[in-house]
C-alpha cells in the first residue's frame, strides 16, 4: 500500500493514473499533478476510484518540494516534459522519494537528449538510499528489458540490434504527431546516429531508409534510422555490441507535412520576434495542432515495437524477434487512450509497481536493462502488452 504522486496530464499522464487505479492493493492512494488542474479533474472524473489532484509547476524546484511536503509520496512517476526531469528529480533528494521517468532530460534550448545530465544524479541518489529508474516507457523502457532478457535466456552474446517501431494506426488528421508535438518533431528532425564498430556514426535525419516486414497482418513497411535514446544506455550495459540502430515508420504524408514545415521554418527552436514578443515556432505549431489527447477516439490500427536481435548462442549464430503489437482501439476502450500513450503510460506503471513491492530495489540511478527482467516481462503480459518471441 503506497502513496504515489504522477506529475503530467497529457495522454500518458491519463494512461497511468487509470493503469495504477487498476491496481489498489500497490497504489492506495494518487495524486494526479500538472500544470493545469483542470485537465487533473477531468482525467479524475473518467477514473473507476477517487484519486487526489493539485496544480504544480514541474520548472519550479519550491512548488514540487512543498507539493510532496504535502501529500508525502512514496514515489514519483514523472511524466511531464523531458525538459523538467531535473527539476522533480532535485525535488524527490528533497523530499525523500523514489523517481521514475519515462523519457530522458534534454535542455528546452537545445534540441538534444542524452542520459549524462541524469545519470550525474547517481551518488546523490545512492547516498540518499533512493531509487531513480530511467526510461520506463516502451521505447526506451519496454525495449530495453526485451534486449536484456534476450540476453538471459537466448543469447551468449549480442552483436547486433535493432529497435524496429512501427505505429500502423491511422488518426485521419492532415498532420497530427502521437505525443507531444514539440518532443516528436525535435526527436525526428534530429541528425540520426547508430553505434557500430565502438563509434556513433551521424547520419542526415531520414535519410536512411529500409523496408520491414512487420507480423501478424500489418505487413511491409518503409522503415528510417533515427537515433533513441536508449541507444546509449544499452550500448553502454552490453559493451559486446557491433551494431545498434533504432528505426521508426513514417506515413508518406506525415513527411510531406514535415518538410513543407522545416522548409518555412516551423520546426526551429530558436526564438524570433513576433509583433515585439519573443515567440519559438516549434512551439506556436504545437499549440496549433491537434492534441495528441484528443486523437484517441479517432485513431484505428495497430502499433508494433520490437527488438530483431543477432548473436551467439552456444557457439552457433542466432536470430530472433521479439516484440508487442497494441491496439488503438481497445487502448481507448480500455483507458480512453490510444496505443501510444498506452504503451508509453502502461511500462510507467509497471516500472513503478516493481519498484513499491521490492522487485526491483536499489539505491542510485538505473536504466531499465540493469535489473532483473522477469518481473517486468510477467507483468507485461498481465496488464495489456503481450509480446511474442520467434526465432528466425
């Protein structure tokens, strides 16, 4: 019986807060936390069981100390922007309390993310006896246990992966992004980078393109390297990587929009001057598509997400599949929610749980792939993102 405190209203923010009422005997008792109340007691009112909500600005360190000061969680599921990660981790050495995110830190003015600026947070956390768990969404998150229990149970060694993410489903808007437009549009414009021969080998974003086969029905489909962040952390906990790429599918038509857009400048960060106010474009576009909260009744199809895996196994060469394929709608049947605030909200969940029971313990900051990954993969499969393994 814990107290948890989720901070962001947005599509996984709900996922969550509906995933963690499901289960009462871990989560006794939530508070739902953003920027903006409203859309707390909107989310609350959907709920099956009462839950607590407040206003909290997660840039402020003072307003999440005295938020936690007040209703004394246990832990902290953040899953507000990357942008604010440091701000609730500084919060939760504060307070006392465990912290998982879903997404890694990047700086609101620069349009990267790497793991170093958290991972700086090791002795601190570790000193302080908490618990910091990094990326536990599905990709990073999901992803990294499927490449650790690869490793466990059908692998001697791992040579090459591939991260294959594919969201078939189809919203019916001219240009809609699935989360947060500003986050999705600065991740795919982004030079992309793989590992490969002990180096990062930088690539111009979208450039590289393969097709892929996807199973059960959803067929071939034009795949392109990007760089993740979980890229980082794998190749660093499995240093017997040759090769590690991450790859994402992308409508026709999503990428038109998409260069139409960097083409007039709607995609930069950088701030202009805009009838003598200093506005960012990247951010005025967001605020001018569609939320992507608001694409769950209207989205059908499929997602797939996976890890194609190669190496040795017992001397021999081995090839193997493993991956989940989700369900717009019955994500939205289920939480009101389309799949990939689902599959992003639904590992949150689960990161959190195995870390209140004890099934996951320990002091300082861990990526996912660190600990054991039984738990995670049973749970997967009892809270609605089954996954299938083949050998190829």
């Amino acid at each position: 019986m814990s107290r948890v405190l989720i901070i962001g209203a947005g599509g996984v923010g709900s996922v969550v807060v509906h995933k963690c009422c499901q289960v009462p005997e871990v989560f006794s008792d939530i508070m739902l936390a953003s920027r903006t109340k409203a859309k707390c007691d909107a989310i609350a009112a959907r709920l099956p069981r009462p839950i607590q909500t407040a206003r909290v600005d997660a840039d402020q360190v003072d307003e999440l100390v005295a938020l936690m000061g007040e209703f004394k969680p246990e832990l902290c599921i953040n899953v507000a922007l990357p942008y604010q990660d440091l701000t609730i981790m500084d919060a939760c050495l504060a307070c006392g309390v465990h912290y998982v995110d879903t997404a890694n830190y990047e700086p609101r003015d620069e349009a990267k993310f790497e793991y170093k600026w958290q991972w700086d947070y090791q002795d601190r956390f570790k000193q302080a006896g908490l618990m910091a768990l990094l990326g536990s969404g599905f990709d990073p998150g999901v992803t990294n246990v499927f490449t650790a229990w690869a490793r466990k149970h059908h692998f001697d060694e791992i040579h090459e992966l591939d991260i294959i993410d594919c969201n078939a489903g189809d919203h019916g808007q001219p240009f809609a992004t699935n989360f947060n437009p500003e986050i999705n549009i600065r991740e795919v414009t982004a030079p992309a980078r793989h590992w490969e021969g002990g180096k990062w080998i930088e690539t111009p974003a979208l450039s590289t393109a393969e097709e892929f086969d996807f199973p059960e029905g959803i067929g071939p489909r034009k795949i392109y390297l990007m760089y993740h962040e979980e890229l980082e952390s794998l190749t660093r906990h499995f240093p017997g990587l040759r090769k590690a790429r991450f790859w994402m599918t992308f409508s026709d038509n999503y990428l038109r929009h998409l260069e139409v857009l960097q083409n007039v400048g709607m995609t930069s960060i950088k701030p202009i001057d805009y009838n003598g106010q200093q506005i960012v474009p990247l951010q005025f576009l967001k605020a001018v598509l569609p939320d992507p909260a608001s694409l769950g009744p209207l989205t059908h199809g499929r997602t797939c997400i996976g890890c194609l895996i190669k190496g040795i196994k017992d001397g021999k060469e081995k090839k193997y599949y493993i991956y989940n394929i989700c369900d717009h709608g019955k994500c939205y049947e289920e939480v009101g929610a389309q799949a990939v605030s689902y599959t992003t909200g639904v590992p949150a969940m689960i990161g959190a749980m195995l870390m209140l029971t004890g099934a996951w313990r320990g002091a300082g900051v861990f990526n996912m792939e660190q600990l054991d990954p039984a738990p995670f993969m049973e749970k997967l499969n009892l809270h609605g993102l089954p996954w299938t393994e083949v050998i190829l």
